[in-house]
C-alpha cells in the first residue's frame, strides 16, 4: 500500500518543521494526515478520539510514526520506554 500526502500546505509545515528540527511537531503533523479520527462519546459521557491508520496506509508504518511521535514527545509506551531504559554500550 502506498499512500501520499498531497496537501501541498501541509507538506509546507511538515519540511518546516522537519528543517527546524521540531520533530513532535512534524511527526504530528504526518501521524494526523495518516490516519482516520473518530470522534465518539464513551458510556461516561466523555468526547473521546480514536486514531487508526487510513485504508491506503500500510498499518506497520502507521504504528513507526506513532511510536516516533510518542517518542519525541516523551509521551505514550514508547516514549516511557525509551525514556526508562538502561542502554549499555
């Protein structure tokens, strides 16, 4: 599956941000374009959100950008995995 992002503004703020070294901002931005959002109220009466990758969108490379984005945000299971670990090398 290939999927291209054609919003030429949103590919402006995506280079922007990626030049300017501001990479939760330009992983939000490509994690926004690649997935479907669905907006629903939970058995509380809470409004929630739910991300999934959109049809074209090769689910793997979905679940990478979010973990990037998490990571670069130091949010999420993978950034407080990251965050924790004990590296040795």
């Amino acid at each position: 599956m290939t999927y291209t992002i054609k919003d030429q503004d949103v590919l402006k703020l995506i280079h922007k941000a990626y030049i300017g070294d501001k990479w939760p901002e330009a992983y939000k931005l490509v994690f926004d374009e690649i997935s479907q959002i669905t907006i629903f109220i939970d058995s509380f009466g809470n409004l929630r959100s739910k991300y999934a990758p959109r049809s074209e969108v090769d689910e793997n490379a979905w679940v990478w950008i979010k973990g990037a984005r998490e990571v670069n945000t130091n949010s999420g299971a993978f950034g407080a995995d990251i965050e924790n670990a004990d590296y040795v090398f």
